[in-house]
C-alpha cells in the first residue's frame, strides 16, 4: 500500500467536503446578514453568490498548493498525524477567512456604504 496516496485522497475528499459543508453554511445563515447591509434582495443575493464563489476558490486553491507532502508516512498513526495537521490548517484558513469577511462587512455597514 502506497501510505502518500492514501493520505491525499483522505485529504482531499476529508478537505473537498469540510469546505463544502462550510461554504453552505455560511451562504445561508449570512443571507440575513448580508440582506441586512443591502436594501436591494436581488443585489444581496447575488453579493452572497460571490463571496461563496470567492470562498470555494481560494479555499480549493490553498487545498490544491499545500498538496505535496515531503515528510515520509508509513504507517497509520503518520497518516493521522499529516493529516491532523493539514486539516487542521485548512480549518484556520476558513476561521479567518470568515473572520475577514464578516469584518469587510461590518465595516460597510459602519460607514454606511449602500449598495442598490
């Protein structure tokens, strides 16, 4: 059994269904947020649309260019361990993703910047 293999494809599948589960997430409980900054329902919903866009993409990017591993997995308690930490990664660059999202947002509201 090829260990490096197995550990990508439980990266990328454990990686692919996180972000999707929190992409979802955030798309419709921020809906009401982002209604709230802006009056006009069809231009929220499409703002909402781009900024799950936005986060699908950088996300699926920073999965794809940490990928390559060049420590040695041999066993099952390495797999767990590389796989700890690069899951672990991802789900701080989703936190502050969502961190600087709602922080943007909250600033436009602060200045009441309106879009309509």
């Amino acid at each position: 059994m090829n260990w490096i293999i197995l550990t990508y494809c439980i990266y990328l599948i454990c990686s692919a269904l996180f972000t999707i589960w929190v992409g979802q997430t955030l798309y419709q409980n921020g809906r009401a947020y982002v209604h709230s900054m802006i009056p006009n329902p069809e231009m929220a919903d499409t703002i909402n649309k781009l900024l799950l866009v936005g986060f699908y993409l950088v996300n699926s990017a920073y999965v794809l260019f940490v990928l390559k591993e060049d420590s040695l997995v041999q066993n099952w308690s390495s797999l767990l361990e590389l796989l700890a930490t690069k899951i672990g990664s991802i789900v701080l660059i989703l936190a502050g993703m969502h961190i600087c999202n709602i922080i943007g947002l909250y600033i436009l509201k602060k200045k009441k910047i309106t879009f309509s």
